[in-house]
C-alpha cells in the first residue's frame, strides 16, 4: 500500500461501502457514513480525555490520577459512564421540565454540528459549506441558548448565577474569537475551512505556510486561544462552573446522564474549537514540513487536537480562576484592542511586498503595542471603596 | 411545495404564534428563537447561506440573548397575576387578522408565478465583493448606524448619577 | 400553487402574527419581539423574491436582508436600552400602564 | 510584559508533571492499601480498654468508676456497673464493667475520657479502618471488642505504655508492701506524679 493509499484509506473504503448501495439510498447513506464516525471517535476522544485530564492533573498537583480501574486506570470512563447511567435522573420539583429536558439536547447537538465544517483529513469532511467558519461561530451561538436554558430551568440560585455568567462570558469573549478568526479569512478569502487548509498545505523551502508561522498568525492564534478557552468555559475562565463558588453552576441539579451530556458537551465544544484553531491557524490535516507529508493527514490532525488537548491540560493545572471583572477587563480592554490591531497588521501584511522588511514592520506593529497596553494595564490600580447597586 | 419546506413552514410559524401566546416570558423568547431558527432555515432552503448562517449568528446569539437579559433584569420573569394581554388585545387581533387577509388576498389574486429555476449559486466571495463595491456606501452608513447604537444604548442603559 | 406564492403566504402569516403580538401583548420586551419578527417576514419576502426572481445573479435580496438582519440588531440593542431605563424609571413593563403623557 | 508570569507559572507545573515520572520527591502520594504511611506514635483514632495478662474478662483494668462516662462531652459511654467484685490490676477488689459501651459513631476523639481515667484502663487506638455496614449494631462497640491487649498497647504506644507500666508496678509493689515505713512515704510521694497516687489509691 502506497501512502496514498494509506492517506486516503478511509475516503476509499467510504466509496466502495457507496458502490453496494442503491441510488435512491445514496445520499442518506452518505450523509450517515460520513457522521457515523465522527459520533464515535469524538465522544472516544472524550472519554481519553476525562482520564488524560484526570491523570495528567493529578502529575502536576505530585499524586497520581485515577489508576484503579482497569490497567494504569484507563477503563475509568467505562466505570464514570456506567454510573451516570444508573443514577437516578433527578427533576427538581419546582424546575420547568420541557426546558430543563431540552437544554442538555441542545447543548449536545449544537456541539456535534460544529463538527460539520471540520476537516479532519485531505478530503475528509462532512460538508464543505461555502461559509464554514460562519457556520461554525452561528452554531456556537446557539450554545449559549442552551447554557441559559439550563440554567433557568433549574428555578436554583447557583444555577441561574452560573447561567448568567457563562452567558455574560460567552458573549463577551465571541468578539474577540471571531475577530481573531478574521484575520486568516481576510488572508485567504474564503469562509470554507477546506480551502483555508489547502491554501496552508503548500510548502516553500520544506516549510508549510502554515498562518502560525506569520507575525499576525501567531498573534491571532494566542489570542483565539484565550477567547476558545473562554468560550469552552474552560479553567481559568470556569467562573460559570466554579465549584468552589456556585458549586457546578449551570448544570448543579442535573444528575445522571444529563450531567454527562453537559461533561460530553463542553468537552466537544473544546475539542471543535481546538479543530477550528487547528485549522485556522496550524495547517488542519498539513504535515509541518514536507519531508513528513508521508504521515497520513488524520494523523496529523489528531495529533495537533492531542497537543492542544494536552495544553488545556496545562492550563488548567496552572492558573487560578479569574474574578468577574478581570474576566471582562481582559476581553474588552485587552484581547478586543489587540484583535483589532491584528486585523490592521494582517492589512499591512497583505499590502507590503515580499521580504524581511515586511516581518519587521508586522512583527513591530503588533509588539510595541501589546507591551504599551500590558504596562497600561499593570499599572498599580488605586483600591477604590466597592458599591453594590442591587445587593442592598 | 416541498415536505422541507411545510415543516420548515409549520416550525416557524408554531415558533413563532407560541411567542407571542405563551405567558411564560422566557418560554416566548425561547419560542421566538425556534422561529428565528425556523426561518434561518427556510433561507438555507432558497439557497441563501450567508444569510441563513448570519440570521442563526444574529437572533439566536444575540437578540435571544438580549430579550433574555433585559427579562431577567426587568423581573417580570416569574408568574404574573395580571393578564397578559392588554386591554384592546381584540382590537389587535383584528387589525392583525385583516392584515393577513388583505396580504393573502393581494397574494394569491395577483396571479405571480415564478418558474421553479435552479438555485443560484452564491459564494461568500460575491456577497463581499457586492459590499465592498456596489454597496460600500450602505455598508458604511450601516457601519455608523451600530456604531449609534452601541453608544446610545450604553448611554440610555447606564445608571443615572444620583443627584443629592 | 408555485414556490414562491407558499413562500409569500408564509411571510405574510408570519407577519401578521409579529403584528398580532405587538398589539396585544402587554409586555414592552414582546412588543418589541412582535416587531423584530415583523422584520424577519419582510427578510423572508427579500430572500423568497431574490431566489425566485428574474435576475439573482444582482444578490440585492440578499444585500437588504443583510443590512435589515443588521438594523434589527441594533434596533434590539436599542430598544432593550430604551425599556430597561422606563423600567429603571417606572419599576414596569407594562405598556398599559405607561400613560403619563395621557391629557 | 503580560504573561511573564503565566510562563513561570507553566513551567513549575510542567516541572511537577515530568518530575513526577523521574523521582519520588514529586510524587508524594502513598498507594493506601498496598503501602502505608510509619505510624505515628501519638496518633490516636477511639478509645479501647487496656486489660493485663490473656484473659480480657478478668485483666480488664476498669473499675467502673462512671467517671468516664460522666466528663465524656457527647455523651458516648455507657457503663452497666457488676455486682461482684473482682481484684484489678493493683490486686484490690473491685467492681468490674457489666458492660462497657462506646457509640463510635458519636464519639469525637477527644481523649477526655483517657485524661480523666484514674486506673490507667482506658487509651486511644490508632485502628482507623473501622467502616461497616451497619449503621446502628455495628458502630456501638462492646466490651468484648473494646478490650485490646497490653501488649497491643506496647505496641502502639511503647514510650507511654512503658510509663504506665511502670506505674502500675510502683503502685502493685506499695500495695504489696504491708505497711511502709513512714520515712520512705513522704519521700517517694513528691517524686511520683499525681496520677500513680491516685491509681494506688
């Protein structure tokens, strides 16, 4: 078998499955060869990453992590699902029921659509829409619906507090995502996440053109990082989950299964927009050189989400939660700035003709400004006396 | 008549009367999303994705959103004891109710019939290129339109100083 | 009945409902959800007679619901503004009930 | 410049993470059932009751004196008083427990009752894996459960065991002794804690 063949073993083995099938049933049975796998491997992927998360956690705070279950603990997820599916599923009395049914299904379906626009391999995606990544922020939009449903229909405080907050958070850090999203749409000039990927999947001197590897790409990424983290509600921005304040938030009178479909919602919506970063900006299925293009693009793919997945990690073992306002303080006064700064440099970019000259200019755009604003915003702030407005 | 669109159709319009006739407010703005959603739809249906996927982007996070802050921050979330309906609510339905039938009637009676073409291709790439050329102008009233709407409605929403 | 009769006829049910709520609900937030659902039947009306019309190729349906998906944004963003500071004021939301401007 | 110290941040926990497959000095977790932690001597978990010698009936060093039960603060011991005598540790006739109970699942491990005991009958163990199924019968302990050995007690606590050993011998050996000789008293009293005065007693 020739790498080719290797790299495109699964667009084949989908062709032949298509040639025992009769016309009238084709479209359909399209439509569920190509979904089917990706309803298995991600929510797979997610119960690794429960365990990953768990052990890699436990490492970095000097313990082990979970390693009873099974061989090094790997079986966990089994015994974790096996329990959430025998618990009791729990209505609360006073809670609205249809709305409190219907959030965690939302959730779910919003964060499996993302996958759609996902190309996860050379000629491996579900549907190449036209405006992708538009898709893929609409569909992100409609988490935060489900985020206030469930939190509304508990009728309990903390859930409510934590709903308001994540949709507070959401929101605010959308600006910043899909102003760092701009940017390598403005490059390439196309909503499509497959053409995004095949302009980054060319090589000059052995080196991919991937965007991370420019000044503006580079800046964008770190900054779609911080507002994805946020978006996913991911440590240190879990203040709408926040254990040691309101408890689990949004989801706190969930029980059962349903707790499990907010786990398995949150942890899809942080593997879809890691998906959407790699694509952004590392090149989707690309190998980084091209003397590794004999790797098989899914590989590729997988091992950036693992990479990433390994980060988010990182970062949650690391960083204590933020507070409220220095959650918005950094979204509007400092990633909204910068974002908009790194649409002006992407401009320059595109307009300043090829050469060493044109990374100076983009590099020195982007630097004196960030460091001008984080010494604005380190400055020694004067402790002023808190008003409450509604609390008295 | 295709079945996509009369359920697209039956979603929309179920969304949509359910918002303006359930009591609950946050059950009729969650209502009211199901018709956005409905209608976004319907646009993907005609071919229009751009639309489609901005009026999810626009309505479902954004408007839905709002409606449901500006509910939780006026408290009139919880259950009411007065009527919902104001005191001319026939007055209304009436109005409302000739209004369909004039339009229908006008509809139906004006005879247009459009033959059933294939659906137009649109990139992405057309539509930016018809606003960044044919339409730069709206687009940069429009672009000042939000700008006055940010401000004004962060001026309007702001506490009022207290004055001793 | 062609496509976009159904379409029209959709667009006009949808319109009288927005119109029916706006004059009937008490509530200034459903008011103004009756009027944004107003918009969108009008929307419908642009994508419907843009698909169906003689020229697509111009994209001005599309255009107009774009910049109306726009103006209804910020007419929401300001119109939520304008009844959260009545309410700021009068502790209501009840349009029946705001009549101190009544002779 | 922002984010120096999220960098900082990052490579300590990174340095955890790695060193915790290098060495032990970051991976200080014990694997509970398999290993377990040196005791420590002074732990202490509930109270048990000391007896001498191998029968536990007739060693039990309580006399049934109540005084236990009474400074006990939630009221956790409940003692049936015998109607015979028996000699007790010193060799004095003495009443025994009928029956001697602890309710494990109020009690808060506060030594109180150990403190105030004047026969040396009641001491902490440091047994912690006590759990059960049974919510009311099996966390009221009875006599015959409570009842350990004075060789277990040397075992989890020697230094203190071996002080109250000796104790008990000096009052064992004073009791023994007809009657002392008035010289030897006053000189041997200032020297012995107040305790093993009133153990004699």
């Amino acid at each position: 078998m020739s790498a080719q063949t290797v790299d495109q073993i699964f667009v084949l083995i989908k062709a032949w499955l298509m040639g025992h099938v009769p016309i009238a049933f084709q479209p359909i049975a399209s439509a569920i060869l190509s979904v089917a796998p990706v309803l298995v491997v991600f929510p797979l992927l997610f119960a690794i990453t429960t365990v990953l998360e768990r052990k890699g956690l436990g490492r970095m705070q000097n313990r082990y992590g979970p390693n009873r279950v099974g061989p090094y603990g790997f079986l966990q997820p089994m015994a974790d699902g096996i329990k959430s599916l025998t618990k009791e599923d729990i209505i609360p009395r006073s809670a609205d029921a249809v709305v409190h049914f219907l959030a965690p299904l939302l959730l779910v379906l919003a964060s499996f659509l993302a996958y759609a626009v996902l190309p996860i391999g050379r000629n491996m995606v579900i549907t190449d829409l036209n405006a992708g990544v538009l898709f893929f922020f609409a569909i992100g939009s409609m988490v935060e619906l489900a985020v206030f449903m469930a939190g509304w229909s508990s009728r309990s405080k903390y859930s409510l507090l934590g709903a308001m907050r994540a949709v507070a958070q959401m929101i605010s850090y959308e600006i910043p995502l899909v102003l760092s999203a701009i940017v390598v749409i403005m490059a390439t000039g196309t909503l499509s996440t497959v053409a995004i990927v095949d302009k980054q999947a060319v090589y000059t001197h052995g080196v991919a053109h991937w965007f991370l590897f420019t000044p503006w790409g580079f800046v964008g990424f770190i900054l779609f990082m911080i507002a994805a983290t946020a978006e996913s509600n991911r440590s240190p921005f879990d203040l709408p989950e926040g254990e040691s304040e309101i408890i689990a938030g949004y989801y706190i009178e969930y029980s059962g299964f349903k707790f499990a479909l907010f786990f398995l919602g949150e942890y899809l919506g942080m593997f879809a927009t890691s998906g959407l970063a790699i694509t952004l900006f590392l090149g989707g299925w690309s190998a980084p050189v091209s003397f590794l293009t004999w790797i098989p693009s899914y590989i590729w793919f997988f091992l950036k989400l693992l990479v990433f997945i390994f980060v988010f990690i990182w970062v949650r073992g690391t960083f204590p939660r933020l507070r409220m306002d220095q959650l918005m303080g950094l979204a509007w006064k400092f990633m909204l700035p910068m974002t908009l700064l790194n649409v002006f440099d992407v401009g320059i970019w595109h307009l300043m003709p090829h050469g060493i000259l044109r990374w100076i200019v983009c590099t020195a755009v982007l630097i004196l400004p960030a460091m001008l604003l984080s010494r604005t915003l380190n400055r020694k702030q004067k402790l002023q006396t808190r008003t409450y407005r509604y609390a008295d | 008549m295709t079945v996509t669109f009369l359920i697209l159709a039956a979603l929309t319009i179920i969304g949509a009367s359910a918002a303006m006739g359930l009591r609950n407010l946050i059950h009729c703005v969650l209502a009211l999303t199901l018709g956005f959603v409905g209608l976004a739809m319907l646009y993907l249906e005609l071919g229009a994705q751009f639309v489609g996927f901005t009026q999810i982007l626009v309505y479902v996070g954004a408007v839905a959103i709002l409606s449901v802050f500006a509910i939780m921050m006026t408290r009139s979330a919880g259950p009411h004891a007065e009527p919902a309906l104001s005191a001319s609510w026939i007055i209304g339905l009436v109005v409302a109710g000739a209004t369909f039938a004039v339009l229908a009637w006008a509809i139906l009676s004006s005879g247009i019939t459009a033959p059933a073409t294939e659906a137009p291709d649109v990139s992405v790439k057309q539509i930016g290129d018809a606003l960044m050329h044919s339409y730069a102008v709206p687009l940069e009233i429009m672009g000042l339109l939000l700008t006055a709407a940010l401000i004004g409605a962060v001026i309007i929403a702001m506490p009022q100083e207290k004055t001793p | 009945m062609s496509p976009l009769t159904s379409y029209l006829l959709l667009s006009a049910m949808i319109f009288s409902i927005g119109l029916a709520g706006a004059l009937s609900r008490r509530n200034a937030i459903l008011v103004l959800s009756g009027i944004e659902l107003m918009l969108n039947a009008a929307n419908l009306n642009f994508i419907a007679f843009w698909r169906y019309g003689p020229n697509p190729a111009a994209l001005t349906g599309i255009m107009f619901t774009i910049f109306s998906i726009s103006i209804a944004a910020a007419e929401a963003a300001v119109g939520l503004g304008i009844i959260l500071a009545v309410y700021r004021h009068t502790r209501n939301t009840d349009l029946d009930q705001m009549n101190s401007m009544k002779g | 410049m922002l984010g120096e110290g999220l960098l900082k941040g990052l490579a300590e926990t990174a340095r955890n993470f790695f060193g915790s497959y290098a060495g032990k000095d970051r991976l200080t977790t014990l694997q509970f059932p398999e290993e377990r932690a040196p005791r420590i001597e002074a732990s202490r978990n509930f109270p048990f009751l000391v007896y001498d010698g191998a029968d536990p009936e007739a060693g039990l060093r309580c006399v049934s004196c109540f005084i236990c039960e009474k400074e006990c603060p939630p009221k956790c011991i409940f003692i049936e008083k015998s109607t015979d005598k028996k000699p007790d540790a010193v060799g004095k006739q003495q009443f025994y427990p009928a029956r001697f109970n602890i309710d494990v699942s109020v009690c808060m491990s506060c030594q109180i009752c150990v403190e105030v005991c004047p026969f040396d009958a009641i001491k902490m163990d440091v047994a912690f894996e006590e759990a059960s199924t049974g919510r009311f019968s099996d966390l009221l302990w009875p006599k015959q459960r409570l009842a350990k050995s004075n060789d277990y007690y040397h075992e989890i606590h020697p230094t203190e065991a071996a002080g109250v050993d000796a104790e008990l011998a000096a009052a064992r050996a004073k009791a023994a002794a007809p009657k002392p000789a008035p010289a030897a008293a006053p000189a041997a009293a200032p020297a012995a804690p107040p305790a093993s005065g009133g153990a004699a007693e």
